[in-house]
C-alpha cells in the first residue's frame, strides 16, 4: 500500500499535480502524520493546485462608460473569479463612477459619520482617499485609514457582504512612494490553511459588530444601531465563483471573551499563515487605473504613503452583488 501511495505521489507531481494528502490520510490512517505539511484541504485525489491570479488586467475593458449588459456580467464573473482586476487607463467623473457601480448592482452608501474625514460633497456614495484635503491644503505625514487587514462590508451578514469595491486612480503623482493597495487571496488561502485549524474554527461564528470596525470609532450612535450583529462562519462558499473561501476579523482585546482560547490561538496562526507570498498582490497605482476586489474571495489593506506631499487622491465606491 505504501509503494502504492508512493507512486502515486510521483506520477502526480511528474504530471504537475500535487497529491491531496488529506483524502489519502481519510482513506489510510497511516500518513495522517503527513497531513499538515503537505495537505491542501481538497477533496479530490488529483487536482490541478489553485493559483494566485489578483491583478489580472481586463484588457478587454476598454471603457467603463461604455458596458452593455453582457460587459457587466462578464467583468462581474472575472472580479469574482480573480479576486481583484485592474482596468488601465480610464477617466471618470464622479457622476460617472457612481453610474459605472450602479451597473454593477446595489451601490452602498455608508451613513456620513462612517466616512472620516473621506466623504466627498454631494456625492454620498463616493469616499476621496487622498494625503490632500478637498480644499487642496496636504494632510501631512500621518494617515492610517484602511491600514489594516480587513474585508468592506464584513458588517453584513452572508450573503449581504458579497460586495465589490471599487478604487479609481484619479490623480497620482508618478513621485509617489508606497500608498499601493495590498490583497490576501482568502479562496487560495482556504485551498492552502492547516488542517488542524480548519477543525478548530470548523463550528466557530466570528462575529463583526459595526463599533468593532476601527475606521468607524467616530460613527454617531444612531449610525451604529442600524446594523444588527452578524455572524459568519470561518470556511463560506462564495456564492460566484463556488470556490470556498476564508473569513476572518481582526479580534481586538475586548472581543477576546467571544471565543475559546484555542479559537483565539487559531485566529493568531491563520492571520500569520495568510500573510507569505503566495497569498499576497500588491498594487502600485498609476493614473487611470480602476481597482475592483471582490471582498468575500479576498482581504485587503492600504499601504502606508511615504509621504512627502506626492499627490494620491483615489475615489472609492462599493457595490452589493445581488445574484
Ligand atoms: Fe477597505
């Protein structure tokens, strides 16, 4: 029997497979002690490994004012399957970008308080993530907006969540350093995570209040109370591209007391887990560029602007898929 799973093993990585060791450890015990080295958590014997594709350009999108039905439907699958695409060189009014994300689906428009200092007049939908005030004058050295992991929208409960963002490069310097937009790939993560903590968090409910998002800390209480806790379950399947994906929220201290100690220690390996190169894009902006993720197939971050008065102003919208 070992020869056999030997072989097996070989032929497979010849042909450019890789064996699924967890399957083989369901069938014969004996090479459970395998298991979280080497297994990728999928259920079939032989399977192609999945790939880290965020970043994909649709050169196909020539411009986004001008998508029929069909485009929608087509960039819509590519987001989801993808993770996040960029589209080169398009130029958007505000009007138009709100017109493009209502094409998408159900544009969200976040209560005022929740914006910062981003909320851009006149247009509720639409926030500026920019080092510049609107007035023109240079916030200085210090933001921090977004730096963290997180997903838009984790708020929601599944499937309210399956929300698209959308970030337009409106004007950046060709100066500018850092500022770049970070992504963790979480389907390719789920392909990937150790076996023993998909059965710690196999029951496990994360739970998200809105006051638990720390760009939101300033949200007026009657902002707050408009969104019911939500609850969701580590391991989804996304409701697109079908694939299983990770969810995962940043506990805080205060949160701690949701969740067992080894749920907690759970959380601390897989955040660390998630973040090596294989997982991970980074985009570094250039003028023009449309960046659309789809946040239930990944995390995403700012990256901090070594910032020396280079101009970024982006405009971001988000968009709720309703299948
Ligand atoms: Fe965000």
């Amino acid at each position: 029997m070992f020869k056999l799973l030997a072989f097996l093993v070989t032929m497979s990585y010849v042909a450019g497979y890789s064996v699924d060791v967890c399957y083989a450890s369901q069938k014969y015990p004996f090479v459970s002690s395998l298991q979280d080295k080497f297994c990728y958590s999928k259920h079939n014997l032989f399977k192609k490994p999945s790939k880290n594709n965020m970043g994909k350009i649709l050169y196909w999108v020539k411009d986004v004012n001008n998508l029929d039905e069909k485009d929608i439907i087509r960039l819509r699958n590519d987001v989801s399957k993808y993770g996040a695409v960029v589209i080169k060189k398009q130029r958007l009014t505000r009007y138009q970008q709100e017109a493009f994300t209502a094409k998408l689906g159900e544009t969200i428009i976040l209560p005022s308080s929740f914006q910062g200092n981003n909320s851009y007049l006149g247009h509720p939908a639409i926030a500026a993530v920019s080092n510049y005030w609107q007035n023109g004058s240079w916030k200085g050295p210090q933001h921090s907006f977004g730096q963290y992991w997180h997903k838009d929208g984790n708020y929601f409960p599944y499937p309210k969540n399956f929300i698209f963002s959308i970030l337009y490069g409106d004007e950046i310097s060709s100066f500018l350093e850092g500022g770049g937009t970070g992504f963790i790939d979480a389907c390719l993560a789920r392909d990937y995570a150790p076996q023993h903590i998909l059965k710690i968090l196999k029951d496990t409910k994360i739970i998200v209040k809105v006051n638990f998002i720390t760009d939101f800390r300033n949200g007026l209480k009657e902002h707050l109370e408009r969104y019911p806790t939500a609850e969701h379950r580590f391991i989804f399947k996304h409701p697109l591209n079908k694939r299983e994906c990770v969810f995962l929220f940043k506990v805080t201290e205060e949160q701690e007391l949701f969740y067992t100690q080894e749920e907690l220690r759970a959380f601390d390996e897989i955040w660390k887990f998630m973040q090596q190169e294989l997982f991970f894009y980074f985009h570094k902006w250039s003028q023009g560029d449309i960046l659309i993720w789809d946040n239930m197939a990944v995390f995403h971050r700012a990256m901090p602007i070594i910032d020396k008065g280079e101009k970024r102003t982006l405009y971001r919208t988000m968009v709720r898929i309703n299948l």
